[in-house]
C-alpha cells in the first residue's frame, strides 16, 4: 500500500535530484576538542558534479535584480531585488564563518508545489550566505526571502553555524493556493550535537515566551534567550488542512509527526545514519534501535510516533574535526546492519549496494540499507567556524568530492577570494571527463576500489589519514602565520589563506592521480603485486575466494564446474 506521504526521503527510490540523500551533522562548541562549531553535509546525488562554488563580495547599484535558477536543475524560476552588500561565499561557506547545508525530507505531497514560487532550497542558502554574518540572522533571511517570494522546493531540513551557536531549521511549503512555507527553528544546547538526514526531526517545541517567539516577534531573535523561533501559523496552518486535530492542544503539535510523519523508509533510510553518529559518540542508542532500524515503530492515537531518537544528545567525549570527518565515512560497520556482512557484499566485502535500493522477490518487498557513507554523492565538507580567531582566518570549510569514504577533506579558507582550479566551476561536467578535475580523479580512485573492497581500499583509507593528518598540522602553521600577519596587512592575509588553499587542493589532486596509477600497477587483473627488491619482476599473490563464496558457486553451477577423472 503506497503512503499517502511524498517519499522523497526515501533514498530507496532512485529520485535524481541534489539534496534527496543527503547527511548533516552538528556539533557545537561545547562538544569539540577545540571549541569550534562545525556541521556536515554530503550532497548525495547521482546526477550532480562535485566542485566548488564561488561568488566574491560585492557592492550592488540600488535597483538591481537578480535571476535566480533551481540549484537541481538549473531552471530559470524569476527575478528577486538585489541587495546593497552581498560577502564572499567559497562552496556552503561564508567570509564571517557562516555556514548551511540541507537534507530534503520531502513530507506531504500536496505541500510539495507552489505556482509561481521563486525561491527554492538552493538558492534559499547560497543567497542567504551572500546576505548573512550570523546564524540568527540567516533564519531572518531565508525565511524572508521565502515567505515574499514564495518556497520552491518540498519539505526541507537546514542546518545553520555559526562560530558560536548551531541551528536546525525546518521548512515545508504551503502548497497551491498560499504562498510561503511553515517552519520551526532551534539552537542547539551547547555541548550537545545533533543530526538529520533526510527526515524531519524537530517534534514538540517550547511556544511564545522568554526563550521561544513566533516570526510575529521575529526582530527579538537577536535576544541570546531566545533559543526557538516558529512561523506564527505554523500550527494553525495544520488544523486549518486538516493534519492536525483542531482540539488538540497547541503544546502537543509535533512539527515533524505531523508534516513528515515516520514511516519504514523515514526510519530505516534515514534516521538510521542519525542512529549511527549518535551510537558512534554515546556508545548508547541501542534503545533506539528498533525505532531506527523501521522494525518498531510506535504510535499514539495521532498518529505521532512515541518512540523516537531525541533532537539532540550530548557525547561522552570532546570530539576533534578528523572524528568527524570519519563519521560522514560510516557505512553501519559493527552493527546488525553491516552491509559487509550479507552475501551482497560479494566475496570482497563491500558496503555498497547499486541502486534500485527497493525490490520484491515472490510479492515480498526488501530493501538494501543507505548509510551515511554513499556512491552518488558529488560534494561532502565539514565546515568549521573558529570564534578564537578574527573571521578571515576562522572559518575552514573541509572539502571533498566523490564518495566520502573514499575521498579526502582538503582544508580551504572559507574567505579566500578565489577556488582551485582543479575544483572549479566549469572543470569537467557529468558527461565531460578530465584527468584535471578532482572529481573525476577520486571517482576513478572511488570505483577501482569498489571492485575489490577490501584489499583496495584498505590503501586508500592508509593515504586518506595520512593527508589529512598532514593538512591538520600544516592549518596550525597557517593560522599562525595570518594571526601574526592579519594586524599589519589584511589584504595580504587574504591572498596568503587564499594561495595555501588553492595550492594544497590542485596538490592534492595530483597526488590523487598519482596514486590512482600506483593502485592500478598493484592490483590490475586481479592480482596483488608488490616490488621485489634488485628484481625486474613484482611478487604476484592471488589470493582464494572466501569459502562461503565457492559453495555458492557451487549450489549454482557445481555440475558444470566439477573435475572429472579421465578414468
């Protein structure tokens, strides 16, 4: 029986577009080894070229309009009035160490088109981190730029940083008729993280009071009280459709019980990569595993369900920007669900499966799992917002193309005033390939180590640590430097973050493209070669296939295979 309820967070289905797959992390200073905030994202997509964005600051003459075009697929939606100001932008990251990424929950169908709206997910956060220092203030931003121009886009999760505070921000459109959309926003309590992936995740939150106000009281969101922000029909807009019981209490309204309510899918594609983050730094969510895994979840009389994982834990430990970079690597190793561990995995153990993720065998519907970790993603960053340091140095966003677990995160200074050429718009496409592009280069690495999994890309993670390890330090250096640098001259700091970036990133993909030869020489034709000293020729190993794997073959086709004496 098909849910009444667009399922477009379902990576199950094979949808293609930018945010319907995507991961978000977000940690806030209290729960960093260093005090700094950071959020992830990984725009999963198997249709969108990983490279980096870029828009300079700019002075705009009074009167200027500007086109907008959906980020998916690049169509023109309208014209939107430009401001006087707009500050530089490098990928999902700005000059005062402002940062946005998004998952796409999708949530109810009939909220999911608006004729005539112009501002879609996309555009809502790169214009937004063109016109925003602060994380309050891009809440007043976007949810401005949408309400007077009307929400393009399904039903949305946003994560918002700051070098002080983390927000989560969640949207759903108003459907035919209306324009705008309904939201609820929260700050992260310090010392906790918390996450999304393409389910709402917001439920019950405080109403009209000291540290809660509606977008009526919207020009109170600067009081540091205030840790909750909602449009102020946000709950009346759902009695009105009729998703929420007229006489129920205000209080009990749970935003995403009643627009994105859970289903399998919601649970088991989705909420399952929050289960596996949250797991991995409490070590204590086994509780909430029937919920995650879709295989429990419980209901009341509304409908909402009773069960659910919290917005946000507090970790057992401080946790430092290579954790995390590792976190957006999961693939739910270690737990029932293991993608390693089935006969999917093949004979080399691989925790990816090919898309359809959905299918039925003797009227019996199945599902591969989707973790964090996945082939189709085009970009991933962590973006790092240091308060310790003046804003043109503070502010890293860790880059990456191509699947995260086999990528590796590239620091660049989130106010550097241009991008490496190797990461460029308008290098490559998805149908245009070119040694020169990063992304083409980790995607050659990516998928000659998913042929043999794992004696590959045991290589490749040895190399990805080694790298960032490397970077960590080389950024102590750097900061250092522009500290000392910045005082005297600014302008010159810029060009010096600016220069480290870009050449540390077109670096590293030469490196890449070399390793990528050295991994070919090794393992081509299903062998194992290595040097041998003062010889001309490698040592060859080829090792067996697993046991389990032969009696496969054999339950298959051991008839025609068996060796027969010549008796």
């Amino acid at each position: 029986m098909k849910s009444k309820y667009l399922l477009i967070t379902c990576a199950l289905a094979c949808y293609n577009l930018h945010g319907l797959a995507c991961t978000n992390f977000l940690l806030t200073r209290g729960a960093t080894k260093d005090g700094s905030t950071m959020i992830t994202y990984a725009a999963d997509s198997h249709v969108l070229y990983g490279e980096l964005y870029h828009w300079p600051a700019r002075e705009w003459p009074a009167g200027t309009m500007i086109d907008v075009y959906e980020w998916d697929s690049g169509k023109f939606m309208g014209r939107i009035p430009q401001v006087a100001r707009t500050y530089n932008v490098v990928g999902n990251m700005n000059e005062h160490q402002l940062a946005i990424g998004e998952t796409t929950y999708g949530g109810r169908e009939d909220l999911a088109h608006q004729t005539g709206a112009i501002i879609d997910y996309g555009s809502a956060i790169y214009l937004t981190l063109q016109r925003a220092k602060t994380a309050r203030e891009a809440i007043v931003v976007m949810t401005d730029l949408f309400t007077r121009h009307g929400w393009a886009s399904s039903g949305e999760s946003i994560s918002i940083s700051d070098p002080n505070e983390v927000w989560i921000l969640e949207i759903i459109g108003k459907g035919e008729g209306e324009k705008g959309a309904v939201w609820v926003a929260r700050m992260i309590p310090d010392g906790y993280v918390s996450a999304h992936a393409n389910q709402a995740r917001i439920t019950t939150f405080p109403l009209e009071g000291r540290t809660s106000i509606s977008s009526d009281n919207l020009d109170k969101i600067y009081d540091p009280d205030v840790t909750t922000v909602y449009a102020k029909d946000v709950i009346s807009f759902a009695k009105e459709k009729g998703y929420y019981p007229k006489d129920a209490k205000n209080s009990d309204f749970s935003f995403s019980d009643t627009y994105n309510p859970v289903d399998f899918s919601g649970a088991r594609a989705c909420e399952i990569r929050v289960w596996a983050f949250f797991n991995a730094i409490t070590g204590n969510m086994q509780q909430h595993f029937g919920y995650a895994s879709g295989r429990d979840i419980r209901q009341d009389a509304k409908g909402y369900a009773t069960n659910r994982m919290p917005l946000w834990v507090k970790p057992d430990r401080k946790i430092d920007v290579l954790e995390v970079m590792d976190f957006m690597r999961d693939h739910l190793e270690g737990t029932e669900l293991d993608m390693r561990k089935d006969v999917g995995a093949g004979p080399y153990e691989w925790p990816y499966r090919w898309r359809p993720m959905h299918f039925t065998v003797d009227s019996v519907e199945y599902v591969h799992e989707r973790a964090t970790a996945t082939q189709q993603t085009g970009f991933s960053f962590v973006a790092q917002s240091r308060a310790w340091f003046p804003n043109e140095i503070g502010g890293i966003l860790w880059f990456s193309v191509d699947d995260a677990a086999s990528a590796v995160y590239f620091p660049m200074y989130s106010a550097a005033t241009r991008v490496p050429a190797s990461y460029a718009v308008g290098n490559g496409s998805m149908m245009n390939f070119t040694t020169q592009a990063a992304f083409w280069v980790f995607n050659q690495v990516s998928n000659f180590a998913y042929t043999r999994y794992n004696v590959i890309h045991p290589e490749v993670r040895e190399k990805q640590k080694q790298l960032e390890q490397y970077y960590l330090a080389s950024v102590q250096q750097i900061d250092a430097g522009a500290k000392e640098m910045i005082a005297r001259d600014r302008e010159q700091t810029l060009r010096f973050l600016t220069d480290f970036s870009c050449q540390t990133a077109d670096a590293l993909v030469a490196t890449w493209r070399d390793f990528y030869g050295r991994l070919f020489c090794k393992f081509m034709d299903g062998n194992i070669k290595t040097p041998v000293p003062g010889e001309k020729n490698p040592k060859v190993e080829q090792p067996p296939l697993p046991e389990w794997y032969l009696r496969l073959i054999i339950e298959q086709a051991g008839e025609k295979l068996k060796v027969h004496d010549k008796k």
